[in-house]
C-alpha cells in the first residue's frame, strides 16, 4: 500500500492576536498517514485544527514542528513542487460569478501553463468528468450551489494531480447535491486511483469515507474506518434521562460495573445487547430511571466515547 501522505509529530500555533495575548496551539504533536486512492477525512467541530491542517497540507502556511511528506516531497522544502502534485478545492467560493464555467476554468489553466489546444481539451475532458458538458458555457451565477462545487471540483482536477484536498467540500450545497457529490468523489477514487483528503463538520459525509482521523482541540484522538471507529465502543449505546443523573450514574457504576458520561444531564454508557440489559436496568432504578433509548453506535457516540462531550458544544 503506497503511502501518499506521511505526517509526523506535527503541531502548529499560532502568534499572540490584540484580542489574545498567549499564542494559541492549534494542533498538537498530530502523526498520521494517508493511502493512495482512498477517500480520508479530518473531521471535527470548528476549533478542532482541521482548518489548521487543510491549510498546512494545501501548503498555505508552514508547521511550527513536526514533517510533512507529500508524494515524496517535502512540504518545509519543496512546496512547490507538492503545488504542482495538488489540486485544492477551498471551502469558501473561489470562482467569478460573471464568467462561464469555460472561463473559469480557461484562467485556471493559464496559472499551470497550459495554453491552446491543450488547455481547451483538458477544460472538455474536466467538465465532462464532471457531468456539465452541456453547461460548459453557462455563467456561474446561474448554477445551482452543487454544480457550483462540481466546477471547483473541475478547476481542482484541471491539471492532473493525484491529491485533492477539499475544504468542507458541502459548504452551501443542500443533502441531496451532497450526497451526489460524495458519489462523485467515489468515482474518483475508483476509475481514476486518485487520493481525496476532506474536511468536514458533517458526520454522515464523514460516514462515507474510507477512514476517518477525528480531531478535538488540535488533538488526533482517533483514526480508523467508520465501522472501526463504532466498533471500539462495544456495543449498544444506551441513554438515560433522570431526576438525579449524578445518582443513577454512580449506581450504575456500583451495582454494574460500567462507566457513564453525563452530558446535557443524560446518561450515556455502552454495553453489548443492550435490549436485553434495559429491562434488568429499568428494574434495579424504578424511581431514578425517566426513559430510556437504545441504539447502534454513531460517530457522534465515537466522539462522545473518545472525548467526554458532544461533537457540538
């Protein structure tokens, strides 16, 4: 398995602001890797470091400590021939409005030094792959907000590279475009053995990624795939709701032996086959006990197992 993105021990922080006077470390001591053609995500809440991340590895500032390795480049050293290896789609709009998808693409183009024929069969071949051929000469302004990203995603892709790396690639597209979306970058993957790097704050986009690294407070505090992730819990999630959480979380640690988290004052706690734990639950804390709800795992209950709080503070 070819690796296409090595990071070790890398962490970042940023100078004192007039609003804060001690630097802020966004990332911290984060190691990880990632395959070649396969779908990887960076998810976390805002303030995880994934921003932090995405722009280190799009080469937009440089790590205070730590390597970045990129298709055998060095990021400290040689970033500008990792540029040349990148395409980078930005979660924030990056194209002219008052041009064609065409247009777009045509400056886009010119930034690689491509020109004539070449630049005119690459920007066909982008916006067929795509699917906007027949909207190849439509302005921007008068597309919809998911055919919007498929020409960022085109523009991105224009000049061959074997890396995509997406900012919050659903920014302003509704669930369904999404999920199309999401099929599309599978085709990538799949047809042309590209590597996709996202990030995301959506757990059901991070849910369809090859495997996913979560973040909390500039800090790795899992990696794996979906079904891994859920897995490591162990079982059925279980939710309480209680006059006295405190109470019923220290009981059921008495008299059971498992470990709660009360969060919004609910009782969280995994256990396998859980529907046929309720039952003896609900029994032992007749008075303490007020619902009950079962589930499988979700990669929300992941964050909550790996870091005591919800993915949403």
């Amino acid at each position: 398995m070819t690796t296409v993105v090595n990071i070790q021990n890398l962490s970042h922080s940023y100078l004192p602001t007039r609003k804060q006077s001690e630097p802020r470390q966004a990332l911290k001591n984060v190691s990880l890797q990632i395959n070649e053609a396969e779908i990887f995500c960076l998810l976390g809440p805002n303030g995880s470091g994934k921003s932090t991340l995405f722009k280190i590895l799009s080469t937009l500032i440089t790590p205070s400590i730590g390597s970045v390795n990129i298709l055998n480049y060095d990021l400290a050293t040689q970033s500008d021939d990792v540029r040349r290896q990148i395409g980078v789609v930005f979660q924030h709009p990056s194209l002219d409005i008052k041009l064609t998808a065409r247009e777009n693409l045509l400056h886009q183009g010119h930034l690689y030094g491509l020109r004539g024929a070449k630049l005119s069969n690459r920007i066909s071949e982008m916006l067929s792959r795509v699917g906007l051929t027949e909207r190849t000469n439509d302005l921007i302004e008068h597309l919809s907000g998911g055919n919007q990203r498929r020409v960022e995603l085109a523009k991105g892709l224009l000049h061959h590279p074997q890396l995509m790396i997406l900012d919050e690639p659903s920014t302003g597209i509704d669930p369904g475009a999404r999920h199309d979306f999401m099929n599309y970058l599978k085709e990538l993957r799949d047809k042309n053995g590209i590597t996709i790097l996202l990030t995301t704050h959506i757990l059901e986009e991070a849910d369809a990624c090859d495997r996913i690294a979560i973040l909390d407070n500039g800090i790795l505090v899992t990696l794996g795939t979906p079904q891994e992730l859920k897995h490591e819990i162990g079982g059925d999630v279980i939710t309480l709701t209680s006059t006295n959480p405190v109470k019923l979380s220290e009981e059921i640690k008495t008299r059971f032996g498992y470990s709660s988290t009360i969060i919004d004052n609910v009782v969280h706690f995994e256990r396998s086959n859980g529907g046929e734990f309720i039952p003896e639950l609900v029994h032992a804390f007749p008075n303490l006990i007020e619902s009950v709800t079962l589930k499988k795992p979700s990669l929300e209950d992941v964050f909550i197992h790996k870091t005591g709080h919800r993915f949403w503070n």
